[in-house]
C-alpha cells in the first residue's frame, strides 16, 4: 500500500524543480499509513491561527454572497406586472408651435423582476423615454412622452398617438398608453385639420409589400407615398398592402409576429415599418438615396437587411444591419453601399445570427465555463481532501459523498457570486461596459498564466489568498459532511481571483444579451461547467492506486495546464470583445 507522507506533492514537487506558485499555497502536512493525525505548519498560537481567518470571516463570506444573491433572486418570487400611471393621458389643447413633454409613471406591481425589452410609438412626433428599464417589485420610474406638432408642419386637429411598451410581463407582453388631444393654432384658431390618407386595399396575397402604418400619421402615408413607392413602382414590384395597426390591434400583433420571426430586435423596430418581401425590412423615415441603393444591389450582397430611422424632423443619422455582428450607425448622408462593404469585408468573421441571439451564447458560456474551471489549486485541494479521507479509512462511497457535498459547495459559492455580480452590473447598467471589463481583464489574466510557464520567478500570482489555507485545511480534517460543505464554499470564494475575469466578462454579456432569469440559467449551465473537472477527479478515485497517478498527473502537467489556460483565456477575452461587444 502507498504511503502518503506528502500528500501536498512538495516533495516530488521540490524535485522537478518547479516554482510553480501553487506549492506555495498548499500547506505542509505530513499523514503516517494507518494514522489519522496530521502536523501542520500553522502558527502555534491559537489565537495567531484564529486571527488568520476567524469564524466571523467565513460568517461574513457566507453573508455577502447570501445578499448578493438575495438583491438578485430574493424580491424575485413570480413573475413581474407592468402598470401604467394614467393608463391614458389626455392632452387637451396643444399649441401647434413646439413640442410638448409629459411624464407618467411605470410601477412594477408584480413579484419578480420586471423587464422593459422595447418602447415605440404609433408615429415619429411622439417619442417616448423610459429612466430605467429594470424594475425590482414595487419599483416606479418616470415615462416622459414627448409630442411635436411641428413634425405635421404645424397642422391642427384632433390626435390619436399610442406609444408601446414590450416587457416580459407574462400577462400583458405589450402595454399601450394612448395620448389623445387636440392640436390648436398659437392664437386659438383652428387651422386646417390633419388629412387623413387614403388606404389602398389590394389582394394581400399577390403583394410583396406590406406597410405597417398609424392612419393618423400623415407624414407616415406621405413618406411612403412620395420616398418609397415610385422607388418600388421603378423596380417593378407591386402595390403594397397597408395596414393601419392603431385601429386594427390584430395588425399590431401580426407586425409584432412578423419581425419576432425574421429576428428584428425591439431596438430597431420603428413606428412605420414596410417589409419589402422578408429581405429588405425599412424602419421608420429611411432616406431616399439608402432605399433607392437597396433595391438596385445584387442578391448575394446580403441575405436580409433593416434599416432604421425613427425620427421625422431632426435626423441626423440612421442604423443599418444585415443580421450579422452588430447594427452599424452612418450620418444620414452617408451611402449604404459603405455598409455593405463592410460586409463584405468582415462577412467571414460576423456571425451569421440576430443581434442579441441567445443561442450564440450557449458554445461560448459552456468552453468558458469549462476553461474557468481547469484550476490547478481547486485540484489539488480536491486531491489532497480525498488523499486524506483514504488515510483514515474512509469507504469509497464515503469519500464519493463527501466529495460531492465538497464540489456542490464550489457550485454554490461560485453561483452565488455570480449572482452578485449580475446584480451590481444590472445596477449601474453599463452591461457592455462590464463586459469589456471583464474581457480584458481576462486577457489580462491569462498573460499572467502564460508569464508563470516561462518566468515563474517573477512577481504576481494567481493562486488561493494565503489568509485562507489555515481555514480550508481545518474544515477538510474534520471530515464530516458539513465540514467538507463549509471547506467547499470557502475554495469556490478563495479560487476566485484566481480566473475571475472570465467570470465578469461572462456576466456581463449574459446582462447585455439576456433577460433576468434567461441569465440565471445560463449561469446555471457556466457553474456547472466550472465543476465538471472536478467531478471528472472525483469519478475516477474509486481506489487509492488511481488517486496516485491522478496526483502524479496532476504535479507533473500543473505547468502545461497553465499554460494552456492562460491561452484560452487570451484566446476567449479576444473572442468577446471581437463578436460580442
């Protein structure tokens, strides 16, 4: 039968001569076959141990991660409810002179978590502003509406505007608050009413074109009218279909259906909308020059395409994307054409996905997780936890089960900072700003692995604090099953610093791109990555003889691992900021 007088490795370790720092953290124990007594190289005094790392630390390490997690996931018990206050705003008289602004409440009445995904309007002179698009139960925050009748050249009448707001209130997807007044000339005096636009009406089914509009919109039908059809009737296509969605609701959720299916994120859905077959979708005033340059351009140039511009006076540029990378803004002058060079240049490197797609996602929160979890020091604390329950006498299912309850207690920890660190991000809501944060400071990271492989001798280390060796070695002699949960809670805390930069960088995307509890899950799935190499150890230590060459393994590739993961996270850092933000 193996001894085990160095269960740590330092021996072996000191003769490979290695400075790998991880032998730094590992503390000096010695276990004699056959004995359960171990010699450790702690302070003598108590109270010098004690001060070390007190209960009160590993109280307050369990209490941060608790209310980091319960700011997130605790006021979160059942969907969240959208309500608005007034439902319905009455504008009376508005001059015809200038913009007006008023400013309504949206309360989150609901128990979880309320996310505001979209605002639009029912035409470009109403414009709307949310102050926050995350709402924690019983949070308000102020809607400003914001009307000019100086969009309509200053035409008077009564007006009907409704602005929309998409959130993932399970009852009510799509709020809708209607404005209604009567805009009056400066003096007093009516002028000539807003026109109502004629509706063409021919057979849906042999049209390509369909124009999704507010029949109160005048310069809505106007734009149409006058930009967009003669560049159509020149190309050939037939008359469009016009469905006025503000007095027919069906037409609304048909509108919202259509560009849910072709991938249209809310961000880039406009008042006006005219699809073009399902590969040119036009988003609210498009310049001339921009449409006319669409229609004209080759097929292979692009598989579909929207361009937005929300604005009816004011513009000063517009969006445009062809479903791959990220949407690209030009000033309104600027030819499309320059767009689509650009595609053409990148087109091998954009990914072929909505904007926001989730499932782009899944690869990347997977290999990251994995990548995050190939940690030298979480195995060897594994290792030597399940050296020690076999110097004791401990039955294998023994030592499986408190090997679980051991790598459980990882997951929980590092769940519960994961949870945390959405939370903080959610709050100060720069999502992508985090999450290019995280990704250099991956990059940085892994430039301090690949430093260790070829010049361990120089200064910064990643590796377990030294104030938590003393703590995590005495909750792993107890071997009991609570002990093996405390000790697993404090490696999942202490391993942090040691790759947490792909963590931020991870949380961030999954804030940018993702709801609340779709970011949950997914974080769901990165924890479990994370620990699936340690449940790979722990599947394989059925006997003390596997345990060895798994130790063995383990010292003598522990430099080669961080070599490879700090080009992983090099190579993951680079991947984030390139495609992903």
């Amino acid at each position: 039968m193996h001894p085990w007088p160095d269960l740590w490795g330092l021996a072996s370790h000191r003769r490979s001569g290695s400075t790998d720092r991880c032998s730094s953290e590992r503390s000096r124990l010695t276990l004699s076959p056959g004995r359960s007594t171990m010699r450790s190289h702690l302070p003598a005094d108590p109270m010098a141990r004690r001060r070390l790392f007190t209960p009160a630390w590993l109280l307050a390490g369990l209490l941060i991660g608790a209310l980091l997690a319960g700011c997130s996931a605790g006021k979160a018990q059942g969907p969240g409810h959208i309500q608005l206050s007034p439902p319905e705003l009455d504008l009376g008289a508005i001059p015809n002179t200038g913009p007006v602004s008023y400013t309504l409440k949206v309360q989150n009445v609901g128990r979880g978590w309320l996310e505001i995904t979209g605002i639009s309007t029912s035409c470009g002179c109403t414009t709307a502003e949310i102050a926050r698009q995350r709402l924690s139960p019983g949070e308000a925050t102020d809607l400003v509406v914001t009307f000019d009748p100086q969009a309509h050249g200053g035409l008077t009448g009564p007006i009907l505007r409704q602005v929309y707001i998409r959130s993932n209130d399970p009852e009510t997807p799509e709020a809708v608050l209607a404005l209604r007044g009567t805009v009056v000339a400066a003096g007093g005096a009516h002028q000539d009413a807003l026109p109502q636009p004629a509706v063409l009406s021919p057979d849906p089914l042999e049209n390509a074109v369909t124009v999704y509009y507010n029949r109160a919109c005048a310069d809505c039908m106007t734009y149409v009218q006058e930009t967009v059809l003669p560049l159509l009737r020149e190309r050939g296509y037939p008359e469009p279909v016009y469905k006025d969605y503000v007095n027919e609701p069906a037409n609304r959720g048909e509108l919202l259906a259509r560009s849910d299916a072709l991938g249209v994120p809310p961000g880039l859905q406009s008042h006006l909308t005219v699809f073009i077959g399902d590969r040119i979708i036009l988003e609210g005033h498009v310049p001339q020059h921009v449409v006319a340059d669409l229609l004209t351009t080759p097929p292979d140039a692009f598989d579909r395409i929207v361009v937005y511009q929300d604005r009816m006076i004011g513009a000063r540029d517009y969006t445009v994307w062809a479903f791959r990378g990220e949407p690209q803004t030009y000033p309104l002058d600027t030819p499309v054409g320059e767009y689509l060079a650009y595609l053409q240049a990148h087109r091998e490197h954009l990914p072929a996905s909505p904007a926001g797609d989730r499932r782009a996602l899944l690869p990347l929160v997977l290999t990251t997780g994995f990548l995050d979890g190939l940690n030298p020091c979480a195995f060897a604390v594994l290792l030597f936890f399940i050296a020690f329950l076999f110097t004791i006498r401990r039955t294998v299912s023994s030592i499986w089960a408190m090997g679980l309850i051991y790598v459980a207690a990882i997951y929980l920890a590092y769940f519960l900072i994961g949870l945390g660190l959405m939370q903080a991000i959610l709050f100060t809501g720069e999502h992508h700003l985090m999450a290019r944060i995280g990704s250099w400071l991956v990059i940085v990271l892994g430039l301090i692995n690949v430093k260790d492989y070829f010049f361990p001798q120089l200064p910064i280390h990643l590796r377990i604090p030294t104030i938590a060796h003393g703590a995590i070695q005495d909750w792993l002699k107890r071997a009991t099953y609570p002990a093996a949960a405390v000790g697993g809670f404090l490696v999942g805390l202490c391993t942090f610093p040691c790759s947490g930069g792909i963590y931020v960088a991870i949380v961030g995307l999954l804030t940018a791109r993702t709801t609340y509890w779709q970011g949950v899950g997914y974080l769901g799935l990165y924890n479990l990555m994370f620990v699936l190499p340690l449940l790979l150890i722990l599947a394989g230590v059925g006997n003390r003889r596997v345990l060895h060459r798994i130790r063995l393994v383990e010292q003598s590739s522990r430099r080669w691992v961080r070599l490879a993961t700090g080009l992983g996270m090099i190579v993951i850092g680079a991947v984030i900021l390139i495609w992903f933000v």
